[in-house]
C-alpha cells in the first residue's frame, strides 16, 4: 500500500505537467482544428529560460530561493506566452486560409527551428538545474514521507487548471473562446474579434506549457534541448486521451497518463512504463474512440 501512494503521488506530479503542456494542444485545436507541433519545444523554451533566470541572471542568488523561484515562473510564463504569440501571428496567421496542411508543415519547421536555435545557443549537453532551488522539507502523509517539492508540483498543476478552467467557464473573455471553437463565422457576426481570441490562445497555452518547462527542470534537476519532444508527445497523447479539443478531457488525460505511468514504473519495470502508458491509450480509444470525456470538444472549452 505504501508504495501504491508514493507512485500515485509521483504519478499526480508527472501527470499534473503532462496536462498543462497538452491543455496548449488542446486549446489551439479547438479554436483552430490546428495541431501545434512546436508547442513542445516551447516547453523546453520555457526550462532553458527559467535556468538562464535563475543562475545566469542570478536572480537565484539575489532573492531567496523560493521567492526567486516563485518571480522566474511568473516571468518564464510571459516570456514564453509571447514567444507562441509571436509564432502564432509569423507561421499560422498568415496560412489561415491556406488550407490545413499548410499550417501543419509550418508547424513541423517551428518546432525543428525552435529546437535548433536552443541547441546552437546553449548547447547539445545536459544542462542542470541547482540544487537548492529544490524544496529540502518533507511532509507525512498516511505514514509516508512525501519530498516537499512534489507535492508543490501537484499544488501549483492543480491551481493552474483550476484557474484556466473558471476563466473559461466564467468570464466573457472564456465565453468568447468557447464560442470561437464552436463556430467562428457565427462568433464575428457576434462582434467577437477572432483574431484576438487566437492570440489570447496562443498567449494562455504556450504560457502554461513554459510554466510546466520550469517545474520539469526544478523537479528533475535537469533538462536537454530534446525534452520537448517526448514531453510534447506524451502531452499530446494525454490530449486524445481525454478527447482532443477538450480542456477538462486534457486535464483527466494528464493526470491519468502520468498515473499509469509511474504504477508501471513501480510494479513492473521502469523501461515498460511508456509502452504500458500507449497500450493503455490504445485500449481506452478503442472502447471510446472520441477520448474519455466524448467527441463535440469544442463545445465544451
């Protein structure tokens, strides 16, 4: 039993990550019917930059550690919201009527850029993140002693998707996305500017997914310039699994994926744990094809 909790706590960790990078796949894709394949390799934009913050900057060294750490997620979720802002408006806006494999070639050169440019700037090497920036506290839970910066994982995960989840749900600004993925040409006869909507898109997901690249960095202690892709991928999946447009489907896909994952890790070896995770995927498509929670995503953003 204790060693069921301690996986499930890892797993809740790794999968609450996994579902903020794919609550970007899913957001784009239910105001565009558009798969960002360089939504990964922002993620990755979003850990470089938070090292380079906290240890070239030194803003590590200037303010305490969990201050320090608390200001660069801030500052990374900007920066990296306005770097998919910016490759929104140069490599999708101009390829909106261009027909969809259009975008989706301009989407494989962002991320094979994206990745390139992080390689040729900081390197082809592992890159680690300090020690101390990782919360050294435990806390007892049911008999267990859980490493604080888990379960701070699993706090700031939950407080993301929540926050992401009301400002969709009950704000005008939300109303407009969901009305945006349900039908755009009846939403700008409604007077909503679609324009600005995919850019608030594009602003919110890439936001969250370089927020997830700092967690994954501080968590793991160090990050590669290929992290994007298997992140990005597992994202993804997580995506479909829950039903691809969906944002509380991505949330449950999330989760869940890094459940499986890490039940697999513990109980039956750790180089199963992805296949395992893609047979699971697989099995619960072919009893629910559409994902778990069904087909008409958009109408529920």
């Amino acid at each position: 039993m204790e060693q069921f909790l301690q996986q499930l706590l890892n797993g809740l960790a790794v999968g609450g990550i996994y579902a903020l990078v794919a609550l970007g796949y899913t957001m784009v894709y239910g105001v565009l019917k558009l798969i960002n394949f360089a939504h990964g390799d922002l993620f990755t934009v979003g850990a470089y930059l938070g090292l380079t913050l906290l240890v070239s900057c030194n803003l590590a060294g200037l303010l305490p550690p969990f201050l320090a750490v608390g200001l660069v997620f801030l500052m990374v979720a900007l920066l990296v919201a306005l770097v998919g802002y910016l490759l929104e408006r140069t490599a999708y806006r101009p390829l909106r009527n261009a027909g969809r494999l259009s975008a989706v070639v301009s989407a494989l050169g962002a991320s094979i850029f994206f990745q390139n440019a992080i390689m040729l700037i900081y390197g082809a090497r592992f890159y680690v993140y300090p020690d101390y920036l990782r919360p050294n506290f435990t806390v007892h839970l049911f008999g267990l002693a859980v490493p604080g910066v888990r379960l701070l994982v699993i706090a700031a995960c939950v407080l993301l998707m929540l926050g992401l989840s009301a400002f969709i749900q009950r704000t005008r600004t939300g109303a407009a996305i969901r009305a945006v993925a349900i039908d755009p040409g009846a939403a700008q006869l409604m007077g909503i500017n679609v324009d600005r909507v995919i850019s608030l898109v594009f602003l919110i997901g890439p936001g969250l997914g370089g927020a997830a690249g700092l967690m994954v960095g501080i968590y793991y202690g160090q990050i590669d310039f290929t992290m994007g892709w298997s992140y990005g991928l597992k994202a993804f999946t997580a995506a479909i699994l829950g039903g691809i447009g969906n944002i509380p489907g991505a949330m449950l896909g999330g989760l869940l994926l890094g459940v499986v994952e890490a039940l697999a890790a513990g109980y039956i070896a750790i180089a199963w744990k992805d296949a395992i995770a893609f047979v699971v995927l697989i099995l619960i498509l072919i009893v629910r094809p559409t994902g778990l929670l069904g087909e008409r995503t958009a109408e529920k953003l």
